[in-house]
C-alpha cells in the first residue's frame, strides 16, 4: 500500500516543518560592552608624559684655574658630530655616542677622580644631540659611582658647560 498524500501536498505520516521565523540580534549590550573595555583600558593605561630635564646653573663671576692635564673637553658641533679633547692633546678626536659612556669613566680612571668634564656645543647643535651627550655622561657618572663605592672612595662630578671660544669654533668648522 502506498502512502496517502493529503491535501496539503504530504503524504501521511509525514511530519509538518515549522514555519522559519526570522529573528533580530541585538548589537545594543555588546557595543555597550566595547565601550566599557575601551574606557577601562584608556584610563588603566598610562600614558607617556613629557620629560623634563631640570638643569641648575649656578651664576658664578669668579673663574676657577683647571689643570689641563685633568681636563676632558666633549665638543657637539653643529652637524651633531661629537669630537673631544683630552688633557694638553691639541687635537680633536673624533668618538661616537655610544663610545661616550666608556671614554668618560676610562678617562676617569687614568685620572684617579680627578677628571674635569667640559661640555661644549656649538649653536646650530640640535638640543636631541645634547640632551643625548647628557644622558650618556649620566650613565658613566652611574658606572664611577659604583665602582669608587667599591673601593670606599668618595666620588666628586666636576663638570661644567662652558662656551665655545672663537679659535674652538674655527677648529671644529675646519674637521
């Protein structure tokens, strides 16, 4: 015996498919939710504030005589280039700013902690490259203080930023 269709178009024991009801998702609690997390992160989160480089200058008339043997002069010409002159050496060497840091504290060393550290930079010198001369001196200042603590010595920074003078200026603009 065979099926028997009915009426509506299916056979007999058949059963009936529900109508497909469309449905509506509600992008309302997760926008919600993505608004939330972005809040949280953006005040969670710290941001980069700006470095500030307090720098002392004390005014002072009075010139105090420096042994030459004692002193280390860093020049930052204008291109950015660093050269320094050691002691009663007339010559200008050249020294990257990597090798800044281990020039200070050999230096230093060959001088028993009397070095004298004499930064000098002419005008069109960008403030970056300074700041950077700065930062590597600090870090060799670190590396002496640790190591005159060692050896129970007291460690003494002679430093200064002086003017450039005219023959100075001639000198660099000629490397």
């Amino acid at each position: 015996m065979g099926a028997i269709q009915l009426a509506s178009g299916r056979h007999q024991g058949e059963k009936r498919k529900g109508r497909r009801i469309g449905f509506r998702l509600d992008m309302t609690p997760l926008v919600d939710v993505a608004f939330l997390l972005l809040t949280f992160f953006m005040f969670a989160t710290t941001m980069e504030r700006p470095q500030v480089m307090e720098l002392q200058m004390p005014m002072i008339d009075v010139v105090t005589p420096v042994p030459l043997e004692n002193l280390l002069t860093i020049f930052v010409r204008g291109d950015n280039r660093i050269f320094y002159r050691a002691g009663s050496d007339p010559a200008l060497h050249p020294v990257a700013l990597q090798e800044l840091r281990d020039l200070a504290v050999q230096r230093n060393a060959e001088k028993g902690n009397q070095l004298i550290t004499a930064l000098k930079v002419e005008q069109a010198a960008r403030y970056e490259s300074v700041v950077s001369v700065l930062d590597e001196l600090n870090l060799a200042e670190g590396t002496l203080v640790e190591r005159y603590g060692r050896a129970n010595m007291a460690r003494e920074r002679r430093f200064t930023i002086a003017p450039l003078d005219v023959n100075e200026q001639q000198e660099l603009e000629t490397l």
